[in-house]
C-alpha cells in the first residue's frame, strides 16, 4: 500500500470516527427519560463475575462435554489414498489406461 492510499484510508477513518462522536450526543444520556426505571448497579464483583466469569465457564463447560460425548475413535490423521507411503493397486482392482 503507497502512502497516498494509506493517507486516505487513515483520513475516511477518522472522518467516519469523528461523525459517530458527534452524532452519539453522550451529554443527553444524563437527563432522564419519561418512563425510566433503572435499577440498583452492579458491584465490581458482579460484573466481572456476568461478563468474564460466566463466558469462560460456558465456555469451558461446552468443550468439556463435546470432548467427553465425542464418539470419534480414530485420533491419526488419515492419508489420502495413492499419496505417500501407500502401495500402488495391484492385480484385478488395477485401471489401465487405453
């Protein structure tokens, strides 16, 4: 990439940043709507626990029930057949060309 493309590319990204800062007016999300009811916050503890702790244990959890429930025998990776290190068809399985 030359300078001139990297140049506009890096100017449409900070024009397209700054229009999203402007128009996101985080100033109004002070005053309150008619109709809001927001509860009590989370603790530190609650949150980590809701958005770090959870995730990784579902995720883990699933892992570990798909490597226990997994049926598969065969841990080797397979070869591809006539590749390397098999033998050529011999006898009445043999094709040949005419």
């Amino acid at each position: 990439m030359d300078t001139k493309n990297a140049l506009r590319a890096g100017a449409l990204a900070a024009g397209t940043t700054l229009m999203m800062l402007m128009m996101s007016s985080p100033a109004l999300a002070v005053t309150p709507d008619d109709g809001d009811d927001p509860g009590p916050g989370l603790s530190v503890v609650e949150t980590l626990g809701l958005y770090v702790v959870a995730p990784i244990g579902l995720f883990l959890l699933i892992a570990g029930l798909v490597w226990v429930l997994d049926g598969s025998t065969d841990r080797q990776p397979r070869r591809k057949p006539g590749g390397k290190g098999q033998g050529k068809m011999q006898g009445k399985d043999q094709v040949h060309a005419s």
